[in-house]
C-alpha cells in the first residue's frame, strides 16, 4: 500500500538528489510547498524551469551570469589588472561579502582530485595561463580551500604560475578572529605560523 500519492514521492526523490538534502529533508520540504498556495508552486517551476535558458558563463572569469560579460568583469570601477582565483561561485560571494576585493576573479569549477579523475584539464586551468598570458593581468591571488584538495590545486597554480611574469599570492590563513589560541588545532596553528605577517 503507497501511503505518499506518487506525483508528491517524485517530488521528494527529486528534492533529495541535492546535496546536503536528506529523504527527512526533503520530504519537509515537499510538504511545505504541497502546503502553500498553488501560485508558489508554479512560480517555483518557472524559476527552475528558466534557470539554465537565463543563466551563462562569463567568458572572463567564468561566473554564473546573465551577462558577457558578468557585472563584475563589465565594471570599468575593478582592477581586472588583480585576479583572484577561486573554485566555485559560492567562494566570489562570500569574497564579495567583505566589500574589500576591488579586482576581478576566475572561477576553476573545482580541484584537482586525481582520485575522482579531476586533473588540469577538467577545471579552468588553461583558461587561466591565458589570462595570465595576455599581459593584461599584474597579479594572481590564489583563494583555494584548505582542504587537501584545495591546498594540492594552490600548489600546482603555484608550480605552474611561478614561471609567468606575475605577482602571485595567497590568501592567508590561521587562526580565526575571536577565537582563543588554545582550541585551535595543530593544522591550523601550524598554518597560522607559517602565514604570519610583520605587526603593525
């Protein structure tokens, strides 16, 4: 006996398919929008519907944008002379968030991950060398995860970008503000003494 009607058990399944969404999750999630009016649903769909009609790369940097170039790259205000390099959207949002970074970004979409068969041809590598190669860029600022995979894709951006007629750096990283020295663990502490910069 099906006691969840099929057309709402689709919906689940199809939910549950994104990452860090649960059966629990998901099946809440359908529930709710079942819940609310039919206009959310359909307004719903059509955001979902049109998301990759409205929705390109960048030819720059390769950001998700409805526009070639995206607003960023297109804003005479940025130094496109400074590029950031990132792995995904998600990392230029949160470097947009600080209302710092001036210059513009290139997005890899992804790490090198030799194990899942991700190597230099499969992320925006070699689109890089070509910015780089154009002469129009000054500096590379390389802002990829700590994680391992992360720190294996800044050493080999490192490897290879060292032997071009640029400035490159790395974005620091250690301790957190507000955080008592002894919780941090010995990775962090260890990156945060090799990453430390003159007082001031």
């Amino acid at each position: 006996m099906q006691v969840i009607p099929p057309a709402l058990e689709e919906l689940i399944s199809q939910f549950a398919r994104l990452p860090g969404i649960g059966k629990k999750t998901a099946t809440r999630l359908a529930l709710n929008i079942l819940r609310k009016p039919p206009a959310l649903a359909q307004d719903l769909a059509k955001a979902l519907s049109g998301l990759h009609e409205s929705i390109q790369l960048c030819s720059c940097c390769f950001s998700f944008s409805e526009s070639d170039p995206c607003t960023i790259c297109g804003d005479p205000r940025r130094q496109a002379n400074t590029v950031c390099v990132v792995e995904q959207s998600g990392d230029l949002l949160a470097i947009e968030k600080t209302d710092i970074f001036r210059g513009h970004y290139h997005i890899l979409h992804g790490v090198l991950s030799p194990m899942d068969g991700i190597g230099p041809d499969e992320i925006k590598i070699r689109e890089l060398l070509a910015r780089i190669r154009s002469g129009t860029v000054n500096e590379i600022i390389i802002a990829t995860s700590s994680t391992v995979p992360g720190e294996a894709t800044a050493s080999y951006l490192t490897d290879i970008i060292s032997k071009e007629s640029v400035k490159l750096t790395r974005l620091a990283c250690g301790i957190p503000m507000g955080m008592d020295i002894k919780y941090a663990d010995k990775y962090t502490l260890a990156k945060a003494i090799e990453a430390r910069s003159p007082a001031k």
